[in-house]
C-alpha cells in the first residue's frame, strides 16, 4: 500500500499507479466491514500531523548531505529505498533530493504538528544547510 498526499493510493494487487478511486472502495469496504461511521472508524485510528518542507541544496553534493544528516540521528532505523527515512516508534522523517530541482524535500510525521515541525527543524538547523 503507498500513496501521496494528493489523495492517490496505490495498491499493488489492484493498480500500480495513483488512484484515488482504489482509495474510495477502500473506504467503502472499511465502513461495510465495520458497520460503523466513518467518524468512529478516524476516532479509532491513530492521529499524526505531516510537516513538508523544502531547501535549496545548489553546490552541495546530495549523497554526502543524506550522509551527514543519517550521522546526525545515529540512534533511529534508517531506510535508504528513496533518499533518507529516518525512523523512531512514534515519528520519521524522510528527506529526499528532487528530481526536477536543486532541493531536498523534508517530510516528517509525528504526534502532533509541534513536534513534526521540530523534526523538520532538526534537519534544517544542521550546519550543513545554514543560510538556506
């Protein structure tokens, strides 16, 4: 299962791409299964605040940068399938360098937006990226 912020979900088994009608039978099945409202089934699932950010990494080598910031977090899971994912119990962040432009894109989940906000910062106060 995957999927993007725009509402597109991928399922495997279903469809390789986006799709956001694979997400709506999903939800559809779900309320079936459970005969609940939706309202009940969202007060069930645990609640997490995403924070997005972006920095211009122009004259920074990206596979060095990855590196410096994995060293930063030595104590989290590390995932490298698409740039960095750093993983605790409760949180993550995954920054990644863009395709398309000279930046890397910070996403960060935690419990609530303070706190995925001060992931995010955690990133970006590295020397590394100062006066960015």
């Amino acid at each position: 299962l995957g999927g993007e912020g725009n509402g597109g979900v991928i399922l495997k088994d279903v469809h390789l791409g986006r799709d956001s009608l694979v997400g709506a039978a999903m939800i559809l099945n779900r309320l079936a299964k459970d005969e609940s409202p939706l309202s009940g089934i969202y007060a069930s699932l645990p609640q997490f605040t995403i924070v997005k950010d972006k920095v211009d990494i122009s004259g920074l080598d990206s596979h060095e940068l990855l590196s410096t910031i994995s060293d930063q977090f030595p104590e989290s899971e590390k995932n490298m399938d698409d740039g960095l994912k750093l993983i605790w119990p409760d949180r993550w962040i995954h920054v990644r360098k863009s395709n398309t432009e000279p930046i890397i894109r910070i996403y960060a989940e935690a419990p609530t937006s303070e706190e995925a906000e001060s992931l995010v910062n955690s990133v970006r106060k590295l020397n590394i990226l100062q006066d960015r």
